[in-house]
C-alpha cells in the first residue's frame, strides 16, 4: 500500500494506522460521473433486451404449444403449424441467440479499455490518481462497479434466454451441451462477460491507449473463445451439465482475477 | 474552395484556381496517419487468410469424399455414414464459428478504420494544424476518405472471395445456397459494399459526435440497422419469377448443385382459376414435393431461381454504393460547416 499519496498527517499517525476503509458511496459517484454514457447505453440495452425477448419468447412458446397439442400430427394443419415453427420461430430464435452470443464482447470492448487507458490518454490521472484514495483502490472500486454493472444483467439475460430457447432444444437436435446453448446459459454466459470486461480492462493498462486496446481485446477474446470451444472443453476432467458449467465459470472467475490483480499491477508500477 | 489558406496575392483580380492535388503527398498522409490500421487491417486478414486456406483444403478434401460416396453407394454404406458425421461434428462447427465472424467483419472493419478517421483529428486538436495546409481541409478529408475506402474495399473483396471458396463444401450438407442471407452478404460484390458502407457510417458519425468511441458504438447500431434493412427488403429486388405447376414444387438439390431456390409465397388455384379452399391448399402446400396433385388445381410459387443470384448482388452492391457516397458527401459537407 505504499502508493498511498496520502497527506502528510497521515504519515504522521504511525504504520499503525491502515488505510481508511475505500468511500464507496464517493467512488460510486465517480464512477457512474465517468462512465455514465456506457452505464446508460447498458441499461437501456438491456431493458430493450429484455422486453424484446420477452415478447419473442411468449410467442414462441405460446406456437410451440400449440404445436404439441396438435392432432394428428400427420395432418395438414399441423404440418403447417410445423413448417412455421421450425421457420419463423427458428430463425427469430437464432437471430436473438447470436445477438446474445456477440453482446458480452462487444460491450466489454467499450466498458473494459477505457477504465485505465481513457485516464491515461486523457492525463486525468495525474488528478485521479493523486487522490486520498490512492491509485489502486480507485482503479480496483471502479473495476468492482462496473464489473457488477455488467455482470448482473448478462446473468439475467442468459436465465432469458434460456426459457425462450428451451422449445427449439425438444425440435432442433440440441442439448445443454451443445456448445452455444452451453456458452449461453446458466453461470458461463456471466463468467464470459466477466472474463471479457476483466481482459478490456488489462489489456488498457497494458496498451494505454483506448482503441488499440478496444481492438486487441476483440481479438483476444476471440482467440480464448475459440480455444475453449475446440480445444480445452474437450479435456475437462467432467462430462455433465451442472460439473462442467462450475467448471468453466471456475476457471473464468480466477482468470478474471488473475486480469484484475495484473491491472491493478500494472496502475501501480506506472510512474505517474 | 473559399477555405483554401493560400496566401493573398495582391494584384490579382479574381483568385487563383487552387493547385492541384498533391496526391503522392496525400497518399503519405494518409499512411502516416492511419499505419495502425493500414498495417492491422492487412495483418490481420493474411493470418485468417492462411487459417482459411489450409482448414478449407482439408474441408474440400473431406466433401469431395461425400459427394464421392453419396454419387456411387448412397448413404447406406458404414464408411459413408461416418464420413457425413466427421464432417458434420468436426468440420461443419469450425466452419461455422468463421461464418459468424465473417458477418461482423465489415462492421469491425468499417467502424476501427472509419470513427477516428476525423474524429480523432479533432478530439486531440490536431485539425487546427491538418485543416489549415494549402491542400484545404475538405480536399484532405475527400483524400483520406478516398485512399482508406479504395483499401478496405480491395481486401475485402479477396478476403470474401477466399471466404466464398472456403464455405463452397457446406452449402449442400447444411441446406444453404448462395442467396441464404448469411452466404448473399459474405460473398460476391455486397461483401465489400457492406464493409464500404460501414467505413462511411464510420466516418459520418465520427465527425458528427466529433468523439471516437461514441461514433464507434452508434456505427455498430447503425450498421446492424443497414443490414436488417437489406435483409428485409432483399425479396422486393425485382428479379423473382412466378411459376404454376400441376405437381407439387419439387425442391430438388444435388452435390453438385446444391441449394433450394428462394421460395417467396405459394398459392393454390382451384379449377376455374379461383381460390382453392384452406384445407385444400394446406394439403397441397405441405405435400412432399413432386407429389401429384387433384386435376384442375394449380399450385403457384413465387420463386427467386439460384441463377438469380448476380442481378441480386448488383442490385444490393448498388444502393450500398450510393448510400456510402451520400455518407461520405455529408461528411465532406460537415468538415466544410465546422467552424476550425
């Protein structure tokens, strides 16, 4: 804790005296102060998010139970409640389903750079990071909150999503472990959207510069997504659902950690 | 061109008519200013290009090795099945994780080498010193917009070409053609006009917001608004023909042709030419194609034939076409408005 830049006083009080507890309903204003165009973007997305899928999602449940009461199955009324689900529905479906698979990237490519090396390129650190609060527990409060800001709704948004594709799992040949609906539902689709604003975050301290940065975390992040789907999900020591969803979000959560403890590192070993 | 800064010249009565376009100068410029992405960009698609190349010999090598069982022994054969399940389980998801890729390349494209191209010179003030040169600023704008869209317009079409090439062997096994929407966008012409119109959406919204990564989030909207867009209106283009036949349409693909034509609506006819009843068309529609059907009815299908597909892409490459240059007019028109 040595990078405190506290007040002279301060030093004053002994080694006794730790650091003061982090003003979190302060740092929270800050936050929300600096990040408040994303923090809006996100919010209104997902409220649109959620009622679109909503009134998908009612529709298609709504055809597919009409669907499975019909009889007879071979008859033309049902066939053509058939060709209409495994089309129209099916391809609404798809299209929400990719939307969600590309959201957690593309957000955290806007939310995780700037965090570090929007300060940086705008030389507001040599102001923020003079503060009573010192440089890493700013960094590491507004890491904290914008985190959750993005990891809350991703979880909301996979629980969604989950129910509006459940109907298309009993037609279309898929199961939980297919490897999209595997990646969407229950704790990994937060984990990614946690890993991939984690990866933003690190590779801004790292680049300093915002859109090198933006774009180098696209890139990364395809490249681990694309490694765990063809390479590592294939040796995890666990075969079922529920063992293979911690499993990943597991690991997730300590690479997540991992990126944070090499952020706030790297805010810490940067002369100012 | 009354913001040229030449220097005044006393004695003339009219002014001069501006210099020529220091082109050699400007293509520097341009280099000096966007080597990131000018080097990225290139970089970038050769790597995925190598990828391409060498995962789509070993997936041309697999289909030729399908399309090889299924002309001489059917599916039936033990060795066919598990040729189809390999290619299916190991080919086919690769394949399809590059496809979505490469329906938001343009985007990615446009938007990085498109928002900062002037929103940058004027987030960190360096438009005071670039729009004030002899060439003047709307001559350097036109210029860079120029270059960085003659770029990003070459290489995305080879890269949609390789791309076409690499996605050709599943087409057939996952029931595609060349006018399913993710296939129509990713190749042909419409493939560097999606990634033009983005570099224009870019640009535009760059030197509207006058901030980079504002302009660079409202580009993925906007461009995902163009794309539904053309999606939608893409069955209006006029080069759909109608058919009526006397058996049931008959959906028929090959190995060698694959693909269902793009059936946009189908009617029945009764004798007399009049609306047949619902539970009589229902049958007739659903019916397995080729069926026969009850004499005097006529089933009708507005169709777009597979042979359609080049008017389709010169119609959509087209209006993206204009669209792009009535973006880059009105960005042209704000650097001129915007007061230095």
């Amino acid at each position: 804790m040595t990078v405190f830049a506290g007040v002279a006083s301060r030093a004053a009080q002994g080694a006794a005296a730790g650091p003061r507890p982090v003003p979190w309903p302060g740092m929270l204003w800050v936050t929300w102060r600096q990040h408040r165009g994303l923090l809006i973007t996100v919010a209104v997305g997902f409220c649109v998010a959620v009622a679109g899928m909503l009134v998908t999602g009612l529709r298609i449940h709504h055809d597919y139970a009409l669907l499975s009461t019909c009889h007879p199955a071979a008859s033309a009324a049902c066939q053509g409640l058939s060709n209409f689900f495994t089309s129209t529905d099916w391809h609404e479906g798809q299209f929400v389903h990719v939307a969600v698979q590309a959201a957690p990237v593309l957000v955290a490519m806007f939310a995780g750079p700037p965090v570090v090396a929007r300060e940086l390129e705008a030389r507001t650190f040599r102001f923020a990071w003079t503060q009573g609060i010192g440089r890493v527990r700013w960094t590491a409060a507004k890491l904290a909150l914008l985190g959750s800001a993005l990891v809350l709704p991703a979880f909301v948004i996979s629980q969604l999503l989950t129910w509006l594709y459940a109907p298309f799992l009993r037609t279309q040949g898929l199961t939980d472990l297919t490897p999209t609906v595997f990646d969407t539902s229950g704790l990994c689709y937060a984990a990614w959207t946690l890993v991939a604003f984690c990866l933003g975050a690190f590779l801004g301290a790292l680049v300093r510069r915002t859109l090198a940065a933006m774009a180098v975390t696209l890139g990364s992040y395809i490249g681990l997504a694309a490694l765990t789907w063809f390479y590592l999900r294939n040796h995890y020591p666990v075969k079922t659902y529920w063992p293979m969803q911690l499993f990943e979000a597991g690991w997730l959560l300590i690479l997540s950690a991992a990126l944070v403890g090499g952020t706030l590192w790297l805010v810490r070993r940067y002369a100012a | 061109m009354s913001v040229l800064t030449l220097p005044a010249q006393p004695g003339q009565q009219t002014a001069p008519p501006p210099p020529p376009v220091p082109w050699r100068r400007m293509v520097w410029v341009t280099w000096r200013q966007h080597r990131a992405t000018l080097i990225s960009v290139p970089a970038v698609l050769a790597a995925v290009a190598v990828f391409l190349v060498i995962f789509g010999l070993k997936a041309h090598h697999d289909y030729a090795a399908l399309v090889h069982c299924s002309l001489n022994q059917g599916q039936q054969t033990q060795a066919c099945a598990q040729a189809f399940r390999t290619f299916n389980s190991s080919d086919w998801p690769l394949a399809n994780t590059c496809s979505i890729l490469m329906q938001l390349a343009p985007v990615l494209i446009g938007a990085f080498a498109g928002a900062p191209l002037l929103a940058r010179e004027l987030e960190t003030g360096t438009f005071r010193f670039a729009w004030t040169q002899g060439v003047g600023r709307e001559r350097l704008a036109i210029a860079k917009l120029a270059l960085l869209a003659v770029t990003l317009v070459v290489l995305a079409g080879a890269f949609g070409e390789l791309f076409s090439w690499f996605f050709q062997p599943f087409l057939w096994t996952e029931e595609m053609n060349r006018l399913t929407e993710t296939v129509f966008d990713t190749s042909g012409i419409v493939f560097p006009a999606f990634t033009l119109v983005a570099f224009a959406i870019g640009a535009f919204l760059g030197m509207l917001f006058r901030r980079v990564i504002p302009a660079l989030a409202a580009t993925l909207g906007v461009y995902l608004a163009v794309r539904l867009v053309a999606w939608g209106v893409r069955k209006y283009y006029p080069v759909a023909v109608v058919t009526g036949n006397t058996k049931i349409f008959s959906q028929f693909q090959t190995p060698r042709v694959p693909g269902y034509p793009w059936i946009l609506s189908s009617w029945v006819t009764g004798p007399g030419g009049q609306a047949a009843s619902p539970s009589v068309a229902n049958q007739i529609l659903n019916g397995p194609p080729g069926g026969s059907i009850p004499p005097g009815y006529t089933e009708w299908n507005r169709w777009i034939p597979l042979s359609h597909y080049w008017p389709m892409q010169f119609i959509e490459a087209g209006w993206l076409l204009v669209l792009s240059i009535a973006l880059f007019a009105a960005t042209v028109s704000l650097v001129r408005r915007r007061a230095a």
